[in-house]
C-alpha cells in the first residue's frame, strides 16, 4: 500500500512539474520569439491566449510524438469541445447542404418579410477550425443583424487539398440560394462572409457567382481580416507584425502550402518570395506591391524586399497560387467589376492587413462600393476573442458591431409584407382601412423597439394595443367577468326582465390565436346582447404563442360546455344556445361545434354561427388567398403565420406551408373532395386567379403533417358522419378577404350533407369590419364605427346566394336580429326547434338521406390515414410514373405500408414493441383457409422452419419441386406473408414448394440468412424422394432479397459433386450487388414505390451489419476503393445496360472520394454470396438454366438486366420476362386484400409457365 501511495505522489510530482515546465517553456517562447507592439489592444491578455496556444501546440507535439494522436488532431479537438448553452433566442440545427455539413442560426421571433441570409466561412488557416469554434461568432451575428446565419463546415487541409474547401463553399452557398426561401430569406438579400481563410473562401465564392445568369446575385461580401494573396509575404503589414501574435509571418505562409500541396516543404522558399518567377510578379505587381499600400502603413520600420528569382522545380509545387480561387486578389478586372457591395475588416497588428488594403483598392478602382472599417490596436482573430469571459476584447466587440451595422443597412428587394399591400378598388371605405393599416403597421414597428430594448415582446405590446379602453357603463346591459370552469368569461345579460327564458351565445373572438381577449370584442358583444335580447359570454381563451393547438380549442369547449350545463342559471334556455366567432374564433366555434355534434348528455347547439372563419391549413392557394394576398387587415402570409404558432409556437416553415409543399400527396388527395379550388363558384375565381400547382412534399421539415387533418384544427376536413349532425349554420364572407374560400367550401360541405344554412357575403367589405379596432369616431354618429357597411341580411328566410346592400347598417345588426327572431319564435317549453323561418331541421329520430360513401370499403382506413401519414419522415417522397400498372391501387397499397410504419414507430416510442417487430407483425397478413388442392404441413430442414406445399393428385411419377426464398429486404417477410404465392406457385405448376425461414436482420447479419436457405435446400435436395420429387428438378427461386439469396445458393452447389445439380434458378426482381447505387435503375426509380433507393442500401447494410451507420457514403459510391471499382467494371458498370433502359430521364453521377474507414465495415460487400453478381466466370459458367423477371419502375431492375449478360455471356440459357409496367414487389400483390394488379399475375403466370417447362 505504501509503495502505491509513494508510486502515486511520485506521479503527481512528475505531472506537477511537467505542467509548470510547460508553462514556463511558454512563457519562455512567448517572450524570445514573439513581439507585441504597444499600441495592441489589451496586451496581457494577449500573452496569456498566445501561451495557451503555444502550450496546446506543445501538448499536441509530444502526443504525437509518442504515437497518440496527431498534433493537428489534437489542437483541433481541444479548439472543438467547448459547448454552449442553449439560446432563448435562436433556433439552431445542424443540416447537410449538397453533402456539406452546415449548422444555420435563425431566429425564433417572427418576421413580417423575408430575412436577410448570411453564408459564414470560418476561418483557421484552412487547417483548423469547425462549426464549433464560431459559435458564439454566428449566433451574436444572427441574434444582432436579425439575419439567418449558416456556417458551412468545409473539408480541412491537409487531409483534403485546395480545391476541396473552396468546392465545398460554393456547394453549400448555390444550395442555399436556390433554397432561400425555405428559411425564410430573401434569395436578393444573401451575403458572404468569412474571416482569414474563411474570407479567402468568401471573396473567392463571390467571384465565382458574379454575373451567373442563374441565380440572384449576391447581396454583398464581408471579408474579416482576409487572405487574399500568396505571391508576395513580403509586403510591409508581413514584416511590420511578423512576430505579433496569434499569427506569424511564417505560420500564414505555412497555412497557405497545407492547403495547396497538404506539405509545407517549400516554405522558405515562398517566404523568400523565390517560388514565383519575376516576370510574373512584374505581371501582377499592378494589383499585389507595397506601391499601392498607403504611405501612412509603411512608416513602422519597413524595409522594401529585393525580387528573387525562382527555381522551375519550386514554381511547379506552387504555381496554382496564381489561381484567383486560390487567391481571390489576382481575379481580372472584368471579375471584380460584377462584384457585390462589399465590406473589408482589417487589424493595424496583422500580417494579412495588406491583403485587404490591396483587395479595397481593386474594389474601389472597379467601381465596387466598399465599407472599410480598420481596428488601429486590433490583431489578427481578435474578432473571436469579443466575448470570451475575462480575455474579452473591446475591440473586437466593435468590430463585431460595425459588421452588424453594415448589414442591417443592405436591404433586398423583397420588402416587409406591409408595403405590398393592396387595396383593390371595390373595397368599402379604402381611406379608413388605410388609416387601420398605419395603425398596424406602427404597431408592429413599436413592438419592435420595445422587444430590442428589453421593454416587452412584440406581441405582448400589440396584445395591449389592439385590447382597446375600457367602456361605460350599459345602461341596458349587466355586464360581468367570470370563470366557466377554469376560462375567464365576460358575461353580458340584459337587464330588462324577460318573458322568459333567453337564447344564450358563446362568443370566441379572432385574433389569429395570438391577439384579442375579452376587452378587444367587449363592442361586438355588447351589441349581440342589445340587440337580441340574449345573454352573451365572450370566451377569453389561451393564446399562441405560450399555448399551442390545443389549448384554445379545449378552452372553448370547456366553457361551453359548462355554459351548456348552468345555462338556467343565467336564464338562457339550454335549447337555445349558440356558438359564434369570428376569424380564428370562427375556427374554434366550427371544431367546438363538430365535437358536441351528437352528445347525447347535452342539449343540442341551436346554430352555428361563422364570420369568415380560417377553417383549414391544407391549401393557402385557394383563389381567395392569391386574389386578396395583400388586402389588409389580413395578408396570405399572416394567415399563414397565424396557424403556424397555433400549431406550433413558430412559424419557421412558412415558405413551404405557403408553396404546398407541407402536405403529403397522399394527404392532399384524400381531402381534395372537400379542399380545391373545383368546388368554388366560378364567379369567384374570375378576378386574376391562377392555378397553382404544389410543390414536392418535404418530409423534413414536417414531423406530423397528419396534425393537418384533425378537424379540431382544420374543422373543414371533418368526416360527412359528422358534419350530418350539425345545427343549422350561419356563414358570412368577405369578398377582398383571404378566408373567403374556407366559408364558401364549408357552406357547400354543410349544404351537401343537408344542414340548413344561412349565407351572406360582403361584397364590398374586408374581414375586421365589425371589430372596433378600426378607426372611432368616424361615419353615423348613432352607430359610430359601424356606420357604411352593408347589412348583414335583410329577412329571416335562408338565402345560398350572397346579397349586397348600400344602406348604412351595422354588420352585426342582421346576425343580432336574426337572433333576436329566433328568441321569440320559441314557446315557452323551449320544446319548438324551429329557427325562424329557415327549414326544419329533422328532428332527433328521423333518419337523414343516405350519404354515399366514394371510399367504400376503406371508410375506416381514411378516417385514420392522417395520423398514420408521419412515416413519410423516414421515407423519401415517391412518385410514380405514368407507366406503373394500376396507380391508384399502388398509393393504397403504399398508404397501408406507411401507416403501419408509423404505428410501428409510435409502439416503439411508447415502449411496446419495436417499429421491425411491429411491421413483421402486420405483414404476417390473415391466415388463409384449408386449400383443397395442396398438403401443406410445417417442418424443419437442419433445423430451419420451413412450409412444405404438396399437390393432393396423385402424379404418374416424381413431381419437380421449388425451393422459394421469400423477400422483405432480409430484415421482413416470413412463411405467412408468402403464403399466397407459394400456394399458387404450387398449384398452378403441380409441384412442390418449399417457403424457407431464414433468420432474419438485423439480430442476425449476414450470413446467417444464406446459410439457413444453402442448408435447408441441400436438406431438401438428399430427402427429395420422400417427398415425391425428383431430386434432379429440383429449382430454387426467390423475389428481391430472396433472389439475391437463390442466386448464391445456385452459385455455392453449382459444380458440386455429392449432390444432383439443380435445374434452375428463378430470380424474381434480385438485389444482386451493393457496389454501385447509382446504376440507371437506381436514378430513374428512386422515388418510386414499394422499394426506394435508400431503402434498398438500407436493407443491405442491415443485412451486412445489423445497422445503416454510413448509408450516406454508400448511396454516394464512396465505400468502394478505386482499385476494385475498376476490377469489378466488367461486370457492374452502366455500359453495360442496354441504351433503351437509359432514355428516362438519366443523369450521369459524379464519382466521390474513397473512404477508407467506411470500407473496413463493408468490404464484404465483395463476396459472390452476399453480392451474387461478383462471382468469377468459372462459376457462372456451371450455373443451370434460369429465369430472371425485372420490372422497369424498379430501383433493382439494372441488377437484374447485369446478371442476365453475365449469364448469357457465360453460356447459361436465360429466360428473360420484363414487366414494362411493373414495379418493385408486384408479384406478391398479384391479389392483395382484394386489390389485384394484372401485371403482378403476368409474371407470376409467366413464372408457371417456366416451370413447366422444365
């Protein structure tokens, strides 16, 4: 024990000592070899991040010394594991964009219009550096500047060589701007930015992009301390401050070569300036020369260099310095004069401050504007040292504030929402809403402020604003607030006393979830009440923000209910209670309505009553949202936004929401019958409509796009059974209003399932009129804010057309009276439903007229289809072509696959059971009845399950038989789900069938299914004849992963001599390689179903490892070395595919680099019995006759069609049948749930016939 305490004090000495030397050695190099002037910003805290560095340097070179880890490596570890905490105020992710990784910053405030983008290159001499290490540099630019901020993670020399960064930069900026819209920026309003390399980078990308006809053209670029140029390291800012810290003359020359060879062996030599001969200095000293430096930056003891000469050998190493991708200061003038509006930061103490002072003068000499901003005691990287606890930098801090400044001046060309309003000439008094419009406008700009100050949010203020005064007294009205369970109520009664008991209405004000409450729509209620003589309770229900879906609507119908339930006790018949909202309360009293539809513990709802309600979010290019886009009070946007924070506390996908790319095509489809522009009157659509046609659904954005579908939240996609029990509605629309189509559908929905409903349309109007946020004081003075607008309606009868009047009235008025008739119509007994003269509603018993179900018998299935549509998270969208056999049959079939994927998932989060265990489950299918025609029993062959299918007849001698390996990607299938074909198989061709049950992946990986099927069929093949066989026809088969399978068991007993040969092989749709997923098939099939691209690399590296960690570089090609990508062309290459099946739309794929790692987790990837397609000649060459079915819409088809040549051309006999209109997995729902598909019984037709003629 004292030998171990002794050990262990020695240790720590040893250690103690070892650290205090280090530091003292870094001290000690700090002091000898660097130089810090006097007039440098903060000078200790200078030293003290430079011994650091030094000391990190240190530790990095004896670890790499003793065989750790590499210097390099190590640094930018330790650069990379300070984490930061959460911001409140930024949404931050991490994305890949065209295979660059990226981390983007974007605000969670909303914007009224479209933000500015800002493309980040960090910088770290293009050795060092990561999206960890400009962290808090790009969340304060994203947080101060209110711009969306990506930070490209770029490839690092020297592992990767120039040009790799500056691809990967460019990649990542021309994704980013074909996709601007996506994140909410204006594609006119992107800049580029970087500091050290990362500027090098930036100014070369812009560059690149200047004058491309293609795409928008940058905004601006910032370049932060930039370097720009390699010709010349001996310009006066290289030698004034080649010792100041962080960055020596000699480092930046070394940075320079690392990235250009990945080597820094010609470092002398550059710094020397003997790496460029002198005629081509002489060429570019018009750009790159102390003679354009401005006198005042040469007066700190600099020396002017003598030119030197060069060898040939060095310039060969180095001559791509001359490339202005390389070094952006040498681009021609016809370049640099299509540049962007640019912004240059340069340090008095930094070897690059010339680089940036010759970069200014191009600029400006060719016209381009240039913001210049030059820290007189700054450093080199003293940008990333602005806030870093105690080494903070005041200098670095403004710098950073000026870099702000300058981009909050550029402004794009797509302004607020608020200047692209429009007012079209019919709308009534256009003066007063312009006045309401600069309200808003002032509004929001005030919120604004107050939000930056720190005073209160924006909304907070604009809640507040738009909450109004507090009103007088009534002398006609009782007025009080209340609780209706947990909800704060307003309640307003009439005081005169009553005849008898009164209609009672709940009252849900708009506001877009967000605004209103019970102060901002006490003038609506107090004139419903007046008015009808009723009792009105005005709901204040929570808002989004702070409450999301559902909350409003739990809260609407908690009060409601509860109303409903102590309606005697504000003297309200409880059979006369109505709902009413408007806008988004509109919304609420639609989904509350629906949900009490047919309580039988409640008295029923005697109406309905909807003023331009928001009722759906499946489609916002309805006619009505592209006539009135930018009507105010309510813009297209808004709408959208609105809903979004309703939904979701943000509004981060409102360009995609806004495109239609939010909602699966299966989702859309199903609800076209009740969403689309084709049950909108024509007369609404006349007025500058264009059809609109959505965009390709995006998954990722869209965890839950079935959340769309509740009626709850989009009351409009209710199902008939509900809508049939409805009261009798009341709708009002506006015609210069966004919503107006959402009415107009619900009204024919309601009308269509026999609802009586009262409809009015505002001609001349907007939505907001009867809200007294609009100006006071102004019209009648007996009506006051009322006054001008058109009656309501004018009589009791129901009307289905829409009437304008040009008499002043109040907007509410005719919904007041209307109440008011209804109230008096009623006896005493409250027993008469009868709304005033508008039809009968039937009474409880009687029975409706039938409705005809379109969907038949997949009623059930629809009404569940939304919530099983979030697979399409982890599915690519599909699409399917013209071509395919039996579409719509397809999508049904692809809507079960995906929704039991989905429940898969849910079981698997809640814990039940995993997604695979569940989706094995639901594949199993229903068990099939005795067939009268086959002996079917379950064995086990070398104990491997297996189901045996025998003809009962008696045969006149053996029979052959088939050994069938079922598909499901080696991870699905099983004896059940296969049931059916092998039974037909079996039936149709007399012989006997044997389904094996292979283990499956990914608890068992390769090869454990191969030797299950190679085991039972030798089994089977030595027992044949007490099965009535012949054991020499004896043929093996299998579809997708089950060929793959019966190919390398064909290849493995091909040749042997202790067993009969096999006659033939039948490969149905095989997955025969993994080497190249970029074949034809693999393109032009991607997205279409049952079987995607990704999902068959998926299944194979299940297969292979039981997981699919690197997918990514498979699909890419990049697991692969070169070497045995050029062995194994002869037998997998496009080359090799015949023309016809390359016409469809096929793009050359562009080679990627090799990665080694990858490769050692999936070299056996080259085993003829995991990739058939691979075995030698000499073994194709013993293989029997075969059959080989491909499918055009099949990502496997070319495997396939390569395996065929290999055969044909080895001497094999190929029976060939090809299912022009087939897709992957046809032949197992050649009779699916009642859902046949004709080319499915083709093949498997053509399959029997094959047999038979053996």
């Amino acid at each position: 024990m004292a030998v171990a305490y002794t050990l262990l004090v020695l240790f720590l000495a040893v250690f103690v000592a070892g650290f205090v030397l280090l530091i003292l050695g870094a001290i000690n190099f700090d002091f000898s070899n660097s130089e810090i002037p006097p007039g440098v910003n903060e000078p200790v805290k200078l030293r003290i991040i430079h011994i650091m560095l030094i000391s990190r340097a240190v530790v990095g070179k004896i670890l790499e010394n003793i065989g750790i880890c590499s210097q390099v490596n190590f640094v930018r570890y330790m650069q990379d594991r300070k984490t930061l905490r959460v911001d409140p105020k930024l949404l931050i992710k991490d994305l890949w964009f065209e295979k660059v990784p990226v981390r983007i910053y974007q605000l969670k405030a909303p914007s009224a219009s479209q933000r500015r983008g800002v493309m980040f290159f960090h910088g770290g001499g293009w050795v060092f550096g990561s999206l960890e290490t400009h962290e808090r540099l790009c969340r304060s630019i994203a947080r101060e500047s209110e711009s969306v901020v990506v930070s490209v993670g770029y490839r690092l020399a020297p592992e990767h060589k120039y040009p790799a960064a500056y691809e990967d930069c460019l990649n990542a900026t021309i994704h980013f701007m074909k996709n601007a819209e996506h994140y909410g920026v204006d594609p006119a309003n992107i800049t580029v930015c970087g500091d050290n390399a990362g500027g090098n980078l930036a100014a070369a990308v812009s560059q690149t992009l200047a004058g491309r006809s293609d795409l928008p053209s940058l905004r601006a670029q910032v370049l932060i301390y930039p370097g720009l140029q390699a010709l010349d390291f001996n310009l006066p800012s290289y030698h004034q401050n080649r010792g100041v810290p962080p960055l020596f003359r000699e480092r930046a020359a070394f940075y320079m070569l690392q990235y250009l060879d990945g080597n820094a062996s010609n470092l002398e030599e550059v710094l020397e300036g003997s790496h460029i001969p002198i005629d081509i200095k002489l060429n570019y000293g018009k750009w790159v020369s102390p003679d354009h430096i401005p006198p005042k930056f040469k007066v700190r003891g600099y020396k002017p260099h003598v030119l030197l000469d060069c060898s040939t050998k060095t310039y060969e190493t180095v001559k791509r310095f001359c490339e202005p991708n390389l070094c952006p200061l040498l681009a021609e003038d016809a370049v640099v004069q299509q540049l962007p509006q640019s912004f240059i930061l340069t340090c008095e103490y930094d070897v690059l401050r010339d680089d940036g002072l010759l970069y200014k003068k191009r600029l400006e000499d060719n016209g381009v504007p240039v913001t210049w901003y030059h820290l007189e005691d700054g450093f080199h990287g003293i940008i990333n040292s602005f806030d870093t606890d105690c080494l903070s930098f005041p200098s670095g801090k403004r710098a950073l504030d000026n870099i702000v400044n300058f981009l909050k001046t550029i402004k794009g060309t797509i302004q607020s929402n608020y200047s692209n309003f429009s007012i079209p000439p019919g709308v009534n008094h256009p003066g007063k809403l312009r006045i309401i419009l600069a309200l808003m406008i002032g509004t929001s700009a005030m919120g604004k402020l107050l939000e930056k100050i720190g005073v209160c949010s924006e909304i907070a203020f604009t809640r507040y604003v738009f909450s109004g005064w507090k009103r007088r007294p009534d002398p006609q009205l009782r007025v009080s607030d209340s609780r209706l369970g947990r909800v704060p109520v307003r309640v307003y009664q009439p005081r005169a006393p009553p005849a008898g008991p009164r209609a009672g209405v709940t009252f849900f004000h708009g506001g877009g979830w967000l605004y209103g409450g019970i102060d901002s729509h006490e003038n609506i209620c107090r004139y419903i009440a007046r008015e009808s003589n009723s009792v009105v309770v005005l709901i204040g229900y929570r808002l989004a923000p702070e409450h999301k879906y559902p909350d409003a609507y739990e809260d609407c119908l908690n009060a409601t209910i509860h109303f409903m339930k102590n309606a005697e006790h504000y003297g309200v018949d409880p059979a006369n209670i109505s709902v009413c909202g408007d806008s988004a309360g509109g919304n609420l009293a639609a989904a509350v309505s629906q949900t009490l539809a047919g309580r039988s513990d409640l008295p029923s709802l005697h109406a309905q009553v909807l003023i331009y309600p928001g009722l759906q979010a499946l489609d916002f290019n309805l006619p009505s949202y592209h006539q009135n886009r930018g009507v105010p009070p309510l813009f297209r946007e808004h709408a959208v936004f609105f809903m979004l924070h309703y939904l979701d506390g943000h509004a981060l996908h409102m360009q995609e929401v806004l495109e239609g790319s939010h909602i699966p095509p299966d989702m859309r489809l199903k609800y076209r019958k009740w969403v689309s522009p084709d049950h909108i009157p024509p007369k609404f659509k006349v007025r500058g409509y264009k059809p609109h046609k959505p965009h390709e659904f995006k998954a990722e954005f869209f965890e839950k796009p079935e959340r769309l579908g509740e009626p709850n939240l989009c009351p409009l996609l209710a199902e008939d059974a509900v809508v049939q029990q409805l009261p009798q509605s009341f709708i009002l629309t506006c015609e210069y209003d966004v919503l107006r189509d959402d009415g107009l559908l619900y009204k024919k929905r309601l009308e269509d399932n026999g609802v009586p409903v009262t409809w009015d349309q505002l001609q001349i109007t907007y939505p907001g009129s009867f809200d007294d946020g609009s100006v006071r004081g102004t019209g009648c003075p007996a009506t006051r804010w009322r006054c001008g607008f058109p009656r309501l309606c004018g009589n009791g009868s129901t009307r289905q057309s829409a009437r304008s009047h040009s008499l002043p009235a109040a907007g509410t008025r005719g919904f007041a009276e209307r109440l008011c008739r209804a109230r008096r119509s009623r006896t005493a007994s409250s027993l008469n439903r009868d709304y005033c003269a508008a039809p009968a509603r039937p009474p409880p018993g009687a029975r409706r007229r039938p409705h005809h179900d379109p969907a038949g018998g997949f009623a059930e299935l629809s009404q569940t289809a939304p919530v099983l549509a979030a697979v399409l998270l982890s599915l690519p969208s599909y699409e399917i072509p013209p071509g395919v056999n039996q579409p719509a049959k397809l999508r049904l079939v692809l809507a079960v696959l995906l929704g039991t994927a989905a429940l898969g998932r849910i079981l698997e989060k809640t814990g039940l059971c995993n997604q695979i265990t569940f989706g094995r489950y639901v594949r199993q299918g229903r068990k099939l009845g005795v067939d009268p025609k086959l002996f079917i029993q379950d064995l086990q062959f070398n104990k491997v399950p297996v189901r045996v299918y025998q003809p009962k007849a008696t045969s006149d001698g053996r029979r052959r038989a088939l050994i069938f390996f079922h598909g499901g990607g080696w991870v699905f299938g099983s004896l059940d789900t296969y049931e059916k074909v092998c039974r037909y198989l079996s039936r149709e061709s007399v012989s006997v069938v044997v389904s094996v049950q292979y283990r499956l992946a990914p608890e068992h990986k390769y090869p454990d299914a191969y030797e299950d099927c190679l085991n039972a069929t030798i089994h089977f093949m030595k027992n044949a004849e007490h099965y009535g066989v012949d054991p020499a026809n004896i043929t093996v088969c299998g579809d997708s992963a089950g060929g793959n399978l019966a190919a390398a068991v064909s290849q493995t007993l091909a040749g042997r001599s202790d067993l009969p040969s096999l006659r033939a092989q039948v490969l149905i749709y095989p997955g025969l390689q993994a080497l190249d997923f970029n074949l034809p098939s693999y393109h032009q099939n991607r997205g279409v179903p049952l079987l995607f691209r990704e999902r068959a690399a998926f299944f194979a590296l299940q297969y292979l490892n039981g997981h699919a960690l690197h997918m990514q570089e498979v699909l890419e090609g990049s697991h692969i070395p070169p070497d045995m990508r050029l062995k194994y062309r002869k037998w997998v290459s496009p080359d090799h595919i015949p023309p016809k099946f390359k016409v469809r739309g096929l793009k050359p794929c562009r080679s990627t680099d090799f990665i080694a790692e990858v490769y050692e987790t999936v070299k056996r990837f080259c085993e003829p019995n995991l990739c058939p397609l691979l075995a030698e000649d000499a073994v194709v060459q013993q293989l029997p006759q075969s059959f080989i079915l491909t499918c055009e819409y099949d990502v496997l088809r070319d495997d396939g069609l390569l395996y065929k040549k290999r055969l044909e051309d080895n001497g094999v006999p190929v029976t060939w049948y090809h299912l022009e209109d087939g897709f992957h997995g046809i032949i197992s729902l050649y009779d699916y749930c009642g859902l046949s598909f004709p080319s499915g019984k083709r093949g498997l037709d053509s399959i029997v016939n094959f047999l038979k003629s053996l």
